[in-house]
C-alpha cells in the first residue's frame, strides 16, 4: 500500500470517526433534546470559534447571550453541557454551605492605602499623568500578598514591577480562552526552559514564570511541614491542628477536611495562583469602576458621601473602623452599586450534579451534566434591577420598594460552594478604603 493509499486511509477513518460522534451528540446523546445551535452540540470547535479565532475573541459569553434569545432560558451551549439564564432559578443550582476566612488586617490595608495616597500626591503635584487602574493593581496585589502569602509583591515601592505586574495580568486574560480550549498548553510550557520561551511566547513565559515561583514557594510550605519526618508518613498525620492563619499554603496543609491529593504541590499551586492573580485583579476593577463613577458624579454621587462621611465624629481622615463605615447607608450603597455593575465574574460558573437529575421548568437535566449559569446575567439583568447599567447607587437604599428583590439578586461573589468568600472580603474592606482615598484626599478635588 502506498504512502498516499495510507493517509488517505487515515483521513477517511478519521472523517467517518468524527461524523460518528457528531451524530451520536446531535441524535442520541442524553442532551439532544435541548435546544441549542447543532452546531455547538455537535462539536467544542464552536466554542473555539468565538474565544479565539473571531476578533477580538473572548465573545463565546456574547454568543452564549444571543443563544439565550433565540432558543429561551436553558440552552446546550456545547456537546456536554448546558447553561441557564434565569435569574429566579440561580439561588436553586448554587446552594451549599462556604466557608470562613481570616480577615484580612484593617491596620495593614490603611498602611497600603497610605502608601499609594502618597504616590499619587506626589505625581499629581509634578502634574504627571496617573494609571489609577495600575495604581489599585499595586495596592490591592500588595495587600492580598501580604495576607495570602505573608509578604508583599511591593508594588506600591517599585513603579517598573507594577507595570510589569499588570502585563502579567493582561498575559493571562490573553492566554486563559487558548488554555481552556487546549489543557496540556501550561503543563507542557512548565517543563520548557524559561528564557528561550521568553523569546517565543512573551506572554506564555510571564505565566510560567508566576506559576514556577508559587511552585517553589508551595515546596517550602510542604518541607517545612514535613522536615523531620518519615517520608513514607502522609503529610495529614505530620501536621498540628489548624491554626488560624492567613497564609493560604499553611492553610490548605493544615486542614483536617482536605485529602491528600488535594494537598499536593501542583494543587495548592493552582489554588495560589488563583488567588493571587484573580484576587487581585478583580478587586483593582471595582475599585477602578467605583473611582470613575464618583469622579464622574462630583456633584451628586460623590458630593452625597462626602455628607456622609462628614456626620462621623472625629476626623474624617483618621483610621476608621470598617465596622464604623459599614454602618453609613450611602457609602454601603456605593460599595454594592460597584460591586453590582462591575460584574466581576463574566465566566460561567458550571457545576455537575453527580447523584440525582436536576430540574429546571419542564426539563429534567441528566445526572453528570455540567450546568452553568452566568453571574453577569444575574447582576445586570433589567427585569430586577432598573436601568441595570446605570450607576446608581441610591437603588440600595431602605426607601426602595424593590429592595427586598434586588438583595436577593446581588451575588456579586456567587452563592453557596462557589461563593467566593475570600474575594467579598477583600473588595469590601479596599473598596471602602478606595473610596475613602477618594472623598478625603486631594484626588477627589481633581478635575476628570
């Protein structure tokens, strides 16, 4: 048989293999029945269509908005999973207990707060230009650092790292719907060495660099655990019990209620690199998001919590409590009308039930069936919140009738297991201390 008998032999086999499958997904897999394009049922490629290939890419989640208004409430967005849009049926899919976390120190957040007043007021007052969105980066990367990991990325202190910090940042936006389409892309860059992958693949080599150097860190944690120790001994027998810390390696390995596997270095790696990249980066947008509205509103919105913040006795200056500022009905509304309207998550967020069917209207969802649903549809959906991309922050407070309803649609964190307990902490107590920054400081009385 000839070299050209052979491939066209593979080709043909590999034709009528894929054919199979797509008839098998579009006739007789247990998700057939929904609605959906068949084109996304039949194959992951139109997903990989839309995040990568159609500028300027990322828009699966505008596709998966469109599909909504074609097909109704519950779509099959590709072979195997299906997604909901329905603000009502949210609380019924993320249900389930979170879990607690160490707050993270006031004294420490004043300190990072102080630092970037300082910066600011001294490029302003040389008339320089100021990336306030880089600025809330380095302050919240510099605070969730010094919580998290127990040192601080020091940012605020060195102007270069806080630029090449925010590369690093878009690198991942970039590089997360290419690594999402093909796993094996990070796993495979983690074996190669770094500088020639600096050379080739800039934005691949900043994210292996981050991973490697939590890799190394996520190694000491477990050595200095382990240090002294059988090796054949598991690692849940060689801790203390837990201890109330902030450190997120000393955290997960002290846990009673984790296994071993979860344990692991490539693991707490990923959970590490989660928070420090994520964490940061979407704390830094709502503040960014809160800083633009009110500058933008001086004479209304910002003026209003300026008022405010007058009635507390004492300088307003001063290190308030953030129990103290959480008692202000203005300044609590800000923080959840930016919280609202920033959206944080614009991922889907799919969970799978593994033991019984779940139910959506007349639909009976299989056992094992990824379904997702979308915080942003939640967040800006029109049928609950008015005017859903106007920033307005009085909607939250005790004089609106819907408020009742609205409350319940604010799940700026996600809800139940995937609520992200962590993240509400941070952005709550920086964003207050952002908007502090800004109704007490110079910036406020900057022209925009």
């Amino acid at each position: 048989m000839s070299v050209y008998q052979n491939c066209s032999t593979i080709l043909a086999a590999f034709i009528l293999y894929s054919a199979s499958i797509a008839l098998y997904r579009l006739f007789f897999h247990p998700l057939a029945r929904f609605p959906g394009p068949k084109l996304a049922a039949a194959t992951k490629w139109y997903e990989f269509w839309f995040d990568l290939m159609k500028a300027p890419g990322g828009t699966f989640m505008h596709e998966i908005e469109r599909m909504h208004s074609v097909y109704g409430p519950i779509v099959r967005i590709n072979p195997a999973e299906l997604h909901v849009k329905d603000s009502d049926w949210f609380g019924t899919l993320y249900t389930g207990p979170t879990s607690a976390t160490v707050a993270i120190s006031e004294d420490m957040i004043y300190e990072k707060v102080d630092l970037l007043t300082k910066n600011l007021n001294e490029k302003l007052g040389n008339k320089e230009v100021v990336e306030l969105r880089q600025a809330f980066l380095a302050l919240t990367t510099d605070t969730l650092s010094q919580h998290a990991f127990e040192r601080s990325t020091n940012l605020l202190e060195n102007g270069k790292a806080a630029a090449d910090w925010k590369r690093t940042i878009k690198a991942v936006a970039i590089l997360t719907p290419l690594v999402k389409q093909f796993t094996w892309i990070i796993p495979l860059a983690l074996k190669l060495p770094l500088t020639p992958l600096r050379w080739l693949v800039p934005d691949l080599a900043r994210i292996v660099a981050l991973r490697k150097s939590l890799y190394n860190e996520a190694q000491k944690a477990i050595e200095d655990i382990v240090i002294d120790q059988p090796l054949q001994v598991p690692i849940e027998s060689q801790i203390p019990a837990p201890t109330v810390t902030s450190n997120i390696f000393k955290t997960i390995l002290s846990s009673r209620h984790l296994s071993r596997e979860e344990k692991e270095r490539d693991r707490i790696t990923q959970e590490a690199f989660v928070v420090l990249v994520a964490g940061g980066e979407t704390t830094a947008r709502v503040i960014t998001t809160a800083s633009y509205h009110l500058l933008a509103n001086k004479g209304t919105a910002l003026l209003r919590l300026k008022q405010e913040l007058a009635t507390l006795s004492g300088n307003v200056n001063s290190r308030l409590e953030v129990k103290v500022l959480e008692q202000l009905p203005y300044l609590t509304a800000v923080v959840k009308e930016s919280l609202r309207i920033t959206a944080l998550v614009t991922s889907r967020l799919p969970l799978v039930s593994p033991l019984e069917p779940l139910r959506y209207d007349k639909w009976v969802l299989p056992v094992g069936t990824p379904v997702s649903m979308t915080l942003r549809d939640v967040l800006l959906d029109p049928s609950i919140f008015v005017k859903p991309l106007a920033f307005e922050p009085e909607r939250w407070l005790s004089g609106n009738p819907d408020l009742q309803r609205i409350n319940q649609a604010y799940v700026p964190f996600g809800k139940g297991s995937r609520m992200c307990v962590g993240l509400k902490d941070r952005a709550s107590l920086l964003h207050i201390e952002a908007i502090n920054l800004l109704t007490a400081r110079p910036l406020s009385k900057r022209p925009i």
